[in-house]
C-alpha cells in the first residue's frame, strides 16, 4: 500500500502550531516512516498539489483565503484544522470585536488601506473539516493520536470534558482555592491542564467542550467580582465563535 | 495485641525504618493545601507535615492510579499480549480514619466478582499507618454522621494519636506487630492510655453530627426522594466536571484506553479514571446517553454516595470527608443534599 500523503497548509497565524509538529521529536521517524510529507514550509522545500491528508494551520481572515482553502478541500481526502487559529479562529477573531477597521489602523497604521482584510472565521466556517487539533499551540501528544488514528483508521481519542478532570487528576490547587479564576470549568482538556499545572489560569485555548455550562461560569466569574465586560473578555480571548461570547 | 508508645525525639527513625522497608508517601504541604507524596529518603522526614488537615487527592490514587498500563500488546493475537501487574513495597503514613474507612470500602469494591489484580497487588503490598485527627478539617466534613472518625477495625496496620511528646501506637496486624517490634516503641502505660481517651472524648466533641437522621435511613430517605426537585436545583450549577468524583476517596470508576504505536499494531491498554458526571460517561455503543441531564448525572453520584455502594459492597459509600464539596467550584453539597431529603418524606 502506498503511504498516505500529508500536506501541511497555513492561513492566518503564527506558524506555533506547526512548529509544535516538528517538535515531536521522539515520533517524527516514525511519522517519516508512515506517511510522505509533500507540503510542509516550515520544514521542506518540496511542493506538492497532490496529497491524502491536509492539514491546516490558521483561520480565515480574507475573502481571497476561501478559493485557496476550497481546492485544498476537494484535493485531500482528510482535512484536518490544525491549532486554536484554525479550529476557532483563536486570537484572530478578538478583531471582529474591536471592530476591523480600527484593528488595522493599530497594526497597519496609515498603510491600513493596503491591505485586504475580512472579519476572522476557523476553518469549518468555510468548508468541512474531518477532525481538529485543539489548542494554541496544539499538545503534540494529541497531533501523534491524530496522525494514529487517522492511519489505523479509528476514531481519535480526544477529550470532550472540561480542563478541570485533567487539573484534578495532576492535584493541582484550583485556582479559584487560590483567590484567582480560570476558565478551565468549560474548556476543554487534553492539554494535561497545562496552565494550572504551572501556577496560569485556563483561557480555553482549547475551545469549549460541547455542553459547556457557560451560565454557571458567568455566574462564578461575577461572584469573583468580574464585571460584565471582563467575563465577556474571557470568553472572547480564544472563543469569540461562540454564542456565550457575544451577548 | 497491646498498644505501645513512639516518643517523638524517635519519629525521624520510625520514617527511616519504613524506608528500610520499600517507598514511604505521607502528608506534604502542596501551595495552601496537602497532598501524599513520596518521601524519597531520611532528609525528607522535614516535609511531612502529620498536622496536615486533609489531602487534595485521597489515598487511593497509590492503589489506583489516574493513569495506569493494563497491558501491553504486539501484533495480532494473544501471543504479543502481557499483562502489566505491578506493585512494590509501600507505607503509606498519616491516613486519617475517614480514609481508612474509604479504603476499606475500596477493598471489599475491589474483591467482590471478578477481582481486580491491579487494585489488590497494590493494596497487597500497602502498609498503612493511620493517624487520628481531633478537629474536622474544615465545614464540609460531616464523618462523625457516616461513623468514619474512627478507624475501621482491621483496616490499618499502625494506628498513631498525638500526645503532644510522643504517639499512642494501636496495633492491628502482623505486619504492623513487626514494625512496632523495636526499642523505639515501648509499652503503653495508664497516662498514655487516659490520654488517648481525652483525645477521642475532645474529638467526639469536636465531630458534631450535621444530618437531622441516623445514616442507617439514608438510603431509604434517597429513594423517597428519586423525583424530588433538589437535584434539578443543584445542578443547575454544575460543570460536570468530575472533580466531586476525583477527589472523592470511595470513587473507584475507571475508563479504558488502548493507546497505539504509530506502526497501529502495537501499544499499550491504559485505564484511567473516569467520572458519572462527564457528559460522555454513560454513552453507550450506537451512541445513546442514558444520562444525557446534569440533574440525573448528579443524582446518580449522590446514590451511588449514599445508597449503591453501600448495597454492593456492605459499605459505606461516603466517609463524610468533605472534599467533594471543598473542591467543587461551583460548591455544590452532598451534605446539604443529605440535609435536604429529610423533608422530602410525602412531599
Ligand atoms: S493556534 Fe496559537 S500557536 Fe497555533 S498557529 Fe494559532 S496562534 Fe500560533
Ligand atoms: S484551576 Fe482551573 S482547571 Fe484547575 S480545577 Fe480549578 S477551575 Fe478547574
Ligand atoms: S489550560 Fe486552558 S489555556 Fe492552558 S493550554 Fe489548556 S486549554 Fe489552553
Ligand atoms: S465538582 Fe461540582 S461542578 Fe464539578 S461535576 Fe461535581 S458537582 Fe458538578
Ligand atoms: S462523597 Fe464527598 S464527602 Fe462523601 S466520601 Fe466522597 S468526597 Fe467525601
């Protein structure tokens, strides 16, 4: 059987995903040895337009993205959104909430007009995606049992709970036992709890899980004495997508 | 077999005396809070901490541990498979009664039907040294209603009450009569012994009983009150997030994972622990949730505390430790709910 061939593509971000591939270090061989990498900037020169399995880094943010994500949709048999940018348009959506005109004028200051720009959207708001890879960056644990499953042909284990099962089971001390908040009530793991786990509050990185009880986090955050405004903040920061974060 | 006396001039040496004898894990300071951890020599003896009021995670995770290797397997059938049994010799120091009782209640789980090989090479190899404790930890512990503040019988090795100088030492077992054989431990004599009963009679008063019944009725009063509204109305708050379950000490639910290699024949099975309160939990194949509710999740942990456990395995299925309220964020109480179903009785 021929090996499975993979295309790395990026849009809008900071390429931290894909250096995050690079970073599995002990399993790269591995993956050397299961799949041929035809596309990959961060790594190869090689370019190839035909490939099995897509992935793709960051989120939409031009109307001139959409035709280039389309025929990488109708190349690859598996597309995968690879990284918070690219599963909910991360960071990258705060801009639609400050309006997006006044975020280029920050950044591009007078040569704003330049540049062609659009609100931000992840991947799926485009064209289907088959899996994700959540987080920003990404755990490289979770990529290999992407790359596993997808060439086993079963069903990623990814978790569909909230950070804190991952917090309790590494016996950290909550942050909120600690005066502070955190969002990892309703994001979800599979980062090991990353940020608890080194004194940080969980800023969902990883998206929300699918029944998040976003109410009951609006009413914990208040009775930490955050305004309106604040828990509207924490919400945006990495998941502007979602309903919770717009009213 | 009589109890003895450990000054504490000699508490350093009874530490290195447990070391002698494979891993010791007692009480450590964790941030503002308390966890067991492994004390890896006798320049260690400074972190234990046997003042410590409660620990995050209980004891159990030293006899089932949040991730462990079931098996490991190579190629297609039952020829590449072994089975990963492990366990070493280990003391655990410092484990209050209520923890005592939660881990008997995790033996009798663990060794009815089919027996867990995991569980019991672990436990097997567990000595445990009990320490007695005066005052609850903090407002959510209510053991004294679940008849868990003092040790189960049989249900340690050593038993240790602080006398202020020195510990009042019961002794249960063989193993325990061994390690007590030492000129560090010497006789009890009629102060040590009115001693100790000054300390449970203050302890007594200290544990005051926070459940308006007798627990013998809990889990009829939970059966009366299956339909009531109180679980609707705590769990209006709840992430289900399953940290009730994890820091719980009588929770003994565990998932299984097969973990592969990137050649996809080879890898290891894994369990890890699981929870009744994640959404994914009773998901079955063909994808029905048949507890799709947070209320229903949440009821469900409340029986298995107050009623299951106790009709399977003959006991009890919640110690009182309080943890699962300490540590809820959204503080939600198994006590208040075990309040509540008082008044449910015809409502
Ligand atoms: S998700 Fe984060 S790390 Fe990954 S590309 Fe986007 S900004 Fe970079
Ligand atoms: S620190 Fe955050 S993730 Fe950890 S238990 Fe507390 S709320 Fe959950
Ligand atoms: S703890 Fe939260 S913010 Fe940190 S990596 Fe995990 S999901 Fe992301
Ligand atoms: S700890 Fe509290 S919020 Fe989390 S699942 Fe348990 S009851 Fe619900
Ligand atoms: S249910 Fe709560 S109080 Fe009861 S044993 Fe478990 S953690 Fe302790």
């Amino acid at each position: 059987m021929a090996k499975p061939r993979v295309a790395f593509h990026d849009f809008t971000s900071c390429e931290g995903c894909q250096l995050q591939v690079l970073n599995c270090e002990d399993e790269i061989l591995g993956i050397l040895a299961a799949v041929d990498i035809v596309n990959f900037r961060e790594a190869i020169d090689e370019k190839s337009e035909d490939y099995d399995i897509a992935f793709i880094e960051g989120a939409i943010t031009r109307d001139s993205d959409i035709p280039r994500l389309q025929e990488i949709r109708q190349r690859a048999k598996i597309l995968v959104a690879l990284g918070a940018c690219a599963c909910t348009g991360g960071l990258n959506v705060l801009k639609n909430f400050r309006g997006i005109e006044a975020s280029m004028k920050t950044v591009y200051g007078e040569a704003a007009g330049w540049y062609e720009t659009s609100a931000a959207r992840p991947i799926d708001a485009v064209v289907k995606d088959d899996a994700k890879v959540h987080g920003c960056p990404i755990p490289t644990e979770e990529f290999l049992e992407l790359v596993k499953s997808v060439l086993a042909g079963r069903t990623p284990q990814i978790p569909d709970y909230p950070v804190c099962v991952e917090c309790k089971l590494r016996e950290n001390v909550c942050l909120y036992h600690k005066g502070q908040y955190c969002m990892g009530v309703v994001a979800r793991a599979g980062c090991k709890a990353w940020c608890p786990s080194y004194g940080g509050r969980c800023y969902a990185c990883r998206g929300l899980i699918s029944d998040p009880n976003n109410k009951a986090a609006k009413e914990i955050l208040d009775e930490k004495g955050l305004t309106i405004q604040n828990v509207l903040d924490e919400f945006r920061l990495f998941n502007g997508v979602y309903d919770v974060a717009k009213e | 077999m009589l109890p003895k006396v450990l000054s504490k001039d000699r508490f350093a040496d009874f530490v290195a005396r447990l070391l002698g004898g494979g891993r010791v894990f007692a009480p450590v300071a964790k941030g503002p809070q308390f966890a067991f951890a492994e004390i890896a020599g006798p320049d260690e003896v400074s972190r234990i901490r046997m003042d410590y009021d409660i620990s995050i995670l209980p004891p159990k995770k030293l006899f089932m541990p949040q991730r462990e290797t079931l098996l490991t397997f190579k190629d297609k059938g039952p020829e590449g498979v072994r089975a990963e049994v492990k366990s070493q010799p280990t003391a655990i120091l410092g484990v209050h009664p209520y923890d005592l009782h939660a881990i008997a209640t995790l033996d009798a789980a663990f060794s009815k039907g089919a027996r867990d090989a995991y569980y019991l090479a672990k436990r097997g190899a567990t000595t445990l040294i009990g320490l007695n404790v005066k005052a609850p930890a903090n407002e959510n512990q209510f053991a004294a209603d679940m008849n868990a503040i003092d040790p189960p019988a049989g249900g340690y090795d050593l038993f240790l009450t602080d006398l202020g100088d020195r510990y009042y030492v019961e002794i249960s077992t063989g193993a325990g009569e061994a390690l007590a054989d030492d000129d560090m431990f010497t006789p009890a004599g009629a102060g040590d012994h009115k001693g100790k009963r000054a300390y449970d009679a203050a302890k007594a008063a200290h544990f005051t009983r926070k459940l308006p019944y007798d627990t013998r009725y809990l889990p009829e009063l939970l059966d009366v009150s299956y339909d009531s509204l109180i679980w609707e109305a705590a769990a209006r708050r709840c992430f289900s997030c399953g940290t009730c379950t994890n820091v719980c000490p009588t929770c003994y639910c565990f998932d299984v994972l097969d973990k592969l290699s990137m050649d996809a024949h080879s890898g290891t099975r894994e369990r890890i622990w699981d929870s009744c309160q994640l959404e994914g939990f009773a998901v079955v194949a063909g994808g029905e949730n048949f507890r799709e509710e947070r209320p229903s999740r949440l009821r469900h942990r409340m029986f298995r505390k107050g009623k299951y456990i106790f009709e399977r395995t003959g006991r009890t299925g919640c110690v009182g430790c309080g943890r699962c309220i300490t540590h809820c964020v959204a503080k939600i109480s198994i006590l208040e709910a075990f309040q509540q179903i008082a008044d449910q009785v015809g409502a």
